[in-house]
C-alpha cells in the first residue's frame, strides 16, 4: 500500500522527517505523551532515536504513556537517563529498579484518571504528543493501531503532534477504533455506552493538522506478549471462580451469558479466561482494557459474542493468527480509549464482573497490587482500582504462595494497600474461594483462612487470628506489634515461615 494511501491529507507528506529529527523537536524538561498500552501500539521509532541523541546531549523528560511500552523503551530510555518523571504505569525491571532508587519519580495513577487531570489542568501540559498510526485521514485524523489508550487525548491536548506511521500494521485495523472523548466537567452529560457493542465515537483521533509536526515512516512490529500457558495452580483457581460463577447463575443472580468480564494483564488472569472455554457459559461479552490470546480463544470456541477494550496485546502466535484474519473480528471488536474503557460510570452501568491479580491480600480482603514488601513498586495499579471499586463483582486472583513457598500471599495485614476491604468481594487461589459480601472482617477471616491460604501458613493465620481477638478484639482486630512480623521475617531470612 502507498504513503498516499496512508497519508490521505496531501499536505502533510512534506512532515515525513527521520527518526532523528523528530527527535530533535524534545527539549529539556518537556512533557512527552506517547502511545502505547500494554505493548500495543507504542511509539518505537522517536524514542529509540531520543535514547540515541542522549548520548551526546543530556536531557530529561515526563514521559506520560497509557500503560507500558514494549521493545524495551522504558528500559532504554531510563539507562540513557532521558527519563525525570513516568506516569501512569510501567512494567519494565530497569525502570522499576530507577523508581525503587529514587532516580525516576513514578506516579502511579488509576488508568481512568490521567486524562482526566490533564484536561482540568490538574498536572503539567503535554508538549508534544507521539502517537503510532495506521493512517492519516484526508481531515487530518490520526487513525491508531493496536491500542488506543490515552493516545487519542494526548494528541488532541498536547500543543503538537508527532505521528508514528506504521506500515507493519494492516490498514484493516482502520474502523476497529470507537474515538469518544468525554467533555470538560462540571455539567458533563453522561457518556452514552450501554452496552459492550455500542459505537459512540469516530474510527479516528480528531486532530487540527496544523498540529502535526513530524511524520515518522516505521515498520517494527509490536512486542509479543509474554504469556505462559496454564498451570495446575491457574487451572484449580479457574475451576473455583468457574464453580462460582455458576451458584450464581443457580441463584438468580446471573445467567449463562453472565454480565461482562474484565480481565487484569497477566499469565493468572488470561488463564482464567482460558477456563471459561470448557465452561458452560455462552454469548459472553468483555468490557475490558486488554484483550489477551484469551479473548480470541474464547472467540474460536464460539463462547465469546463481543468485546471492547483498549488495547490488544497477544502473543506471536496469536498476533499472527488474528492480524492477518483481522476483518473476521471487526464487527465483534472494538478498541476505545481508556478513560472509555475505564470509566466507573460505564463499569457500573454495564454491571462488569472484574477479575484482577494480587500480589497479596490479608485476613480482612485489603490488596497489595503493587508494592513488594510495601515499599518498592512492582509495576503500578493499573486499571484494577477502576474496575474494584465499581464491579457488579470485584474478585481479586492469586498464587497462594510465591518463591517456592518462602512468601504467602495470604497475610495477617497487607505491606501496601491498594484495594481496600470495602471494594473486594471475592479472593481465589488455587485453594479455594472466599466470598466476602455481606460478612463483618471478624466473619471474613475464618473464610479466608480456611479457604485461600497454603497449608503450610493456614496455622500459623488461625492462631494469629485467634490472639488478636482474644488479645486487642475491635471491628478489626490486629496485634500490631506482630502484623508485619511476616514481612520482617522475610527481609531476614528469605523466608515467611518461622526457622526457615
């Protein structure tokens, strides 16, 4: 396909500029927005070559993206020493390893909300926005790839533009893309999404070209999702949420299409999705942030009618499977922009089952999603905290124990707090399932206990427990001279478990 098929707005084809000297419009101190949600649809050429120019010309931005990059640029640009400040998410060890330093400073922001700041004014304007494209309209539409994220605000708040057009991707991902841009508050009118499928917006970014300032000519693919299949662990918490799931329909409370599922990134939560192929659940629908290989199981499996998102992150198989059959999944998909596919509004509306992973919960339902011994960042909320707070269901996913069995993800009190108690309703492992609504934390203990928690820390929990009410009682009782022994213990040792 011809550049003048992609850049359908002849004026523009005089801004196609290297890498290079894209680059060079960044200055000092700047405010960067790039594309770029989970992997997809980042920015790959501008931010290589703004690593590059570091190297003979020291400079230090705020990097805003939707969520994290692929091909290493969070990596590459924080050993160049380009990057002073990152929002709102970021999974890349390098980075993660800055912030835990104190050289990076990372806020680490609900998904839905970044926008919301930039548009009020609440956080610093956005200087240039790089957006990767697929096309470029005869008006000057910026036409996304893979992801939309907070691509298309930053492209309509930011004072220029530059657009990375990617030739890898297939120009039949134009029309997969639902543009709505809510309006400035107060006096907002409600965003009118009622269901999974509805279109509300443009298929694309509504820019004034005038604010196009470089066009990027580039080929690299998006990185492919890292996903590992299902393990015995993933398979029995599936089972147990699939076994829910099911009493609920038994109840009145569902039924067999259940309400629509979102799903957090990651190998436990994609697995869990992978379960609901043999389940007997039909006509599901997602409204979701990312669509995992997952999705398109179920799609192939015939379980699966819609789903919406804000990005597609899957992996090479996958991507390969369905970026050359995209047209088949055009009229069952839709990618929107987060602070869409995120909004509490629309999340209650629709009534979403939402199904997040923790890194730890305690004896009462508080999650830790994010810190590591409750100081150092792993990889950020993400759009889990959107989701919690606002789920016809909140369920929260873990491995009951990690590193060998040296740390427990069931704790007397949580490092970190991400989720509080009042927004979980439901805890899995591979051992079991805590239902939470409508228990008192005296009531919620025993459960989880009982239900979630490995053999080897369930003792040890009960008699903590025990104590603590006996000892100090309260709504909440808490020995607060031991609550975080456990996490002391493994700073020691390596280890949760006495005399390890």
């Amino acid at each position: 396909m011809s550049l003048e098929t992609r850049i359908r707005r002849k004026s523009l084809h005089d801004r196609i500029v290297t890498p290079e000297a894209a680059a060079a419009l960044i200055e000092d101190g700047m405010t960067i927005g790039m594309s770029g949600f989970t992997k997809a649809g980042d920015a790959k050429a501008v931010p290589l070559a703004m690593a590059q120019r570091a190297a003979q010309e020291k400079f230090r931005i705020t990097l805003m993206t939707g969520a994290s990059l692929g091909h290493d640029i969070d990596k590459i640009l924080t050993e160049a020493g380009v990057l002073a400040r990152r929002l709102p998410f970021q999974s890349d060890p390098a980075l993660r390893a800055a912030i835990n330093r104190g050289e990076v400073m990372f806020i680490d922001q609900h998904l839905s909300e970044t926008v919301e700041q930039l548009r009020s004014g609440q956080i610093s304007p956005i200087d240039y926005a790089v957006v990767e494209a697929v096309a470029i309209t005869e008006d000057g539409g910026i036409v996304p790839s893979t992801s939309v994220g907070n691509s298309a605000s930053f492209a309509i708040l930011a004072k220029k533009v530059i657009v990375e057009l990617n030739l890898s991707h297939s120009p039949e991902l134009e029309g997969l893309h639902d543009i709505y841009i809510p309006a400035k508050r107060p006096s907002r009118t409600p965003i009118p999404v009622v269901a999974c499928d509805i279109r509300v917006g443009s298929p694309y970014i509504p820019v004034d070209p005038d604010k196009i300032a470089a066009i990027v000519i580039t080929e690299k693919q998006d990185s492919a999702a890292r996903i590992s299949p299902p393990d015995a662990e993933t398979n029995s918490i599936a089972g147990h949420l699939i076994g829910f799931l099911q009493d609920e329909v038994r109840k009145g409370r569902l039924d067999m299409t259940l309400n629509p599922l979102q799903a957090g990134i990651g190998v436990i939560a994609n697995s869990v999705l992978s379960g609901l192929v043999d389940s007997p659940f039909h006509d599901l629908r997602m409204y979701s942030e990312v669509l995992q290989d997952s999705t398109f199981e179920l799609f192939e499996a015939g379980k699966l009618s819609f789903a919406s998102a804000a990005s597609m992150t899957l992996s090479s198989a996958w991507a390969d499977r369905v970026f050359r059959n995209i047209r088949a999944y055009k009229d069952r998909v839709i990618l929107r922009p987060q602070e869409v596919s995120n909004h509490p509004e629309i999340i209650r509306r629709l009534g979403v089952i939402g199904i997040n992973t923790a890194l730890e919960f305690d004896i009462y339902g508080n999650v830790n999603s994010t810190h590591v011994g409750g100081t150092d960042m792993m990889n950020g909320i993400g759009g889990s905290g959107d989701f919690a707070r606002n789920a016809f269901l909140s369920i929260f996913v873990a491995k009951s124990v990690a590193k060998g069995g040296a740390i427990s993800s069931v704790v007397p009190m949580v490092s970190h707090v991400d989720h509080t108690e009042h927004d979980v309703d439901i805890l899995v492992t591979e051992h079991g399932l805590a239902d939470l609504r409508g228990l008192a934390p005296r009531e919620r203990a025993p459960i989880i206990i009982r239900n979630c928690c490995h053999p080897a820390y369930r003792e040890l929990l009960g008699d903590y427990f025990k104590r603590a009410v006996a000892a100090r009682a309260g709504q909440t009782p808490h020995i607060l001279e031991e609550a975080f022994d456990w996490h002391v213990r493994r700073l020691k040792t390596g280890s949760m478990l006495p005399g390890a």
